[in-house]
C-alpha cells in the first residue's frame, strides 16, 4: 500500500514531469480526460467558469442523437449552462469516425478562440486524444474492392483469421487490435495491400511526437482508486437503467434506418436489446454493462498512461494544476 501512495504521489507531483504542448491549431487548448466514469463532465462544469473555457466533447458516442443516457451525455440543463460543442452533430445511423471528428474539432476550436474563450476538450476516447497530439497518418485511400473482399472473409470464416493474417504482416499493429475489431484489422490489411508497409510503420509519428515542456500540463487525466472507479462504474450502470436505457433502446429500435457500425459499439445498447428481445434478465443485463465498463475503463487507463506528457491527477489536484490557467477567480 505504501509503495501504491508513492507511486500515486509522484504521478501527482506536477514538478517531475514532462507536460505536452498540443500542436497548431490546438496548442492554445486545455484537455480533461479519464477513464469512463470518472467524473470528467461534472468536474468539466466546475471548471468552466474559471478558465473561462467552453467545452469540446472528445467522446466518440456522445455525437450521436437519441442516445443520451447510455452515452451518460451532459443533460440539456447543463449544455444550455455551459457552452457544449460536438454533441447531437450526427443521427445515430450516420457514422462519425477519427478523421472527421478531427477536422470538426479543428473548425469549433477556431470559432471558440474568435470569441475570446479557451477550448476544453473533455471526454475519454484515447483514439481522439491521440489525433489531437498526433494527428492522423497520411495513409492510402479507402480501396471498396479490397473492403469488400476482407468483409466477406472476415464474415465467412470469422475476424480471428484476419487477425491472424493481420499478426503475420504487422505484429506490431495486431498487438494493439482485439481481434473482434473487424473495421479496423480491414484497414490495417487494406494499408499492407496498397502500400506493402505495416500501417504501424505509416504511423510514426506517434512514436517519434516531440514533447515540448510546458509550464502547467495541458492534458489532465482523472485517477483514482481502482475500487472507488469500479465502485463509481457499478452504479452509473445500474442508474442507466433505473433512468430509461431500456426505453431509450426501443425508441433506437423504432427508426427507420438501424444504428450504424460505429453508434452500434455504444456501451450498454447491446444488452438492452438482447434484454428486450428476452436473452437476459434486467439484472443479466446490469451485470454485463457494469462488466464491459469495467473492462473499458481499464483499456482506457493502459491508452493514457503511453501518452507522452498526459498529468494524472485527482478530482482535487486538477484545480491545482490548472490554477495558472484560470481568468475568473
């Protein structure tokens, strides 16, 4: 225990690391990350006001309408409150992926910082933090033929042998791919086809990111301990349900058009379908979303702690950290 409380300590110590400077045109902007179930969006409220901020949501499922309590998105009360940007911006059968979050994002900082304001990014899908401090690679176009193809093999004898494949020509990327993530072992295979490089040697700028020091960290990440995280995760999964998940889904099961890939992969609308159609119980259902998020939680925390420059912190600290940066008092 006392070895954890050192290790937490200097992690919180501000003076012994090194903190990321965002490139253009994000070098001015503030990011509040964290696993799921944190508090990233309560502490966001908080802290709006005094860094005279508006926020920018760097959440992948919070773009969607129509999916509010499952995504936990902000209520209306606190997004007429607080200025929210890159929430409700698609229609759940429309799909939103990194590279066109990235220039939404790039076009709303630009119109926050007109006005006078700072730009906090909030929200904890680590793929869209990466594009922040990364970019994006400048990979091939998307091949349909070749696509195609993959999609059927990968429906006729399972996505395991495309990640086998995938492992054969770039271990490196495979390594970092479950191998039920169809989308983006296809396009990894896809790069390798086109190019006859690993998209992992494409993506070198990740590894190869300058760092430059800055006087106050620009990227946040909320810690705490594991079983208060799993505790807070628990029953944010339980509220879900008690405040209308399950007629949330229904509502999503009654459009026209069915939820795309990408709005598909939201935590908790899978159980609640297998709960509607009979599959489980209510509380099977509870259950698996508390078990997913868990698990989620802890891929996020293994993302951020690989993040050059990313401050980890408690609720408390992050006030500290940031005071420098604060124009209301």
């Amino acid at each position: 225990m006392r070895a954890l409380s050192r290790k937490r300590k200097n992690r919180e110590d501000s003076d012994t690391i090194t903190h990321a400077m965002l490139p253009p045109p994000f070098h001015n902007t503030l990011v509040l990350t964290g696993p799921t179930g944190s508090g990233k969006s309560r502490l966001a409220l908080e802290l709006v006001p005094k860094l005279d901020a508006e926020i920018v949501a760097m959440d992948s499922m919070t773009l969607y309408r129509g999916m509010d309590v499952g995504t936990a998105k902000p209520t209306p009360t606190e997004r007429e409150a607080v200025p929210h940007h890159l929430i409700n911006v698609l229609d759940p059968w429309q799909s939103g992926n990194v590279a066109w979050w990235l220039g939404e994002a790039k076009h709303v900082v630009a119109e926050i910082e007109a006005r006078g304001k700072t730009a906090l990014f909030v929200g904890g899908t680590p793929l869209y933090l990466k594009a922040l401090l990364a970019g994006l690679f400048d990979g091939p176009p998307a091949d349909a033929t070749i696509r195609e193809r993959l999609t059927r093999e990968a429906e006729a004898t399972g996505s395991d042998s495309l990640h086998r494949r995938l492992a054969e020509v770039d271990p490196i990327c495979a390594a970092r791919l479950h191998p039920n993530d169809v989308r983006r072992i296809i396009r990894a295979l896809e790069v390798f086809e086109l190019t006859g490089r690993p998209i992992s040697v494409w993506q070198t700028q990740w590894s190869t990111m300058e760092v430059k020091p800055t006087d106050t960290p620009t990227v946040i990440c909320l810690d705490m301990p594991r079983a208060e995280l799993y505790d807070r995760i628990n029953q944010r999964a339980a509220t879900m349900f008690a405040e209308g998940l399950i007629e949330e889904a229904q509502r999503l099961r009654a459009m026209d058009r069915p939820l795309s890939i990408e709005a598909s992969k939201a935590l908790g609308y899978a159980e609640a379908f297998d709960l509607l159609d009979g599959r489980i119980t209510r509380d099977e259902a509870i259950t698996r979303v508390q078990t997913r998020s868990r698990n989620l939680a802890k891929r996020q925390m293994t993302w951020f702690r690989h993040l050059p420059g990313c401050q980890f912190a408690s609720l408390e600290l992050t006030q500290t950290l940031w005071r420098y940066k604060m124009k209301v008092s």
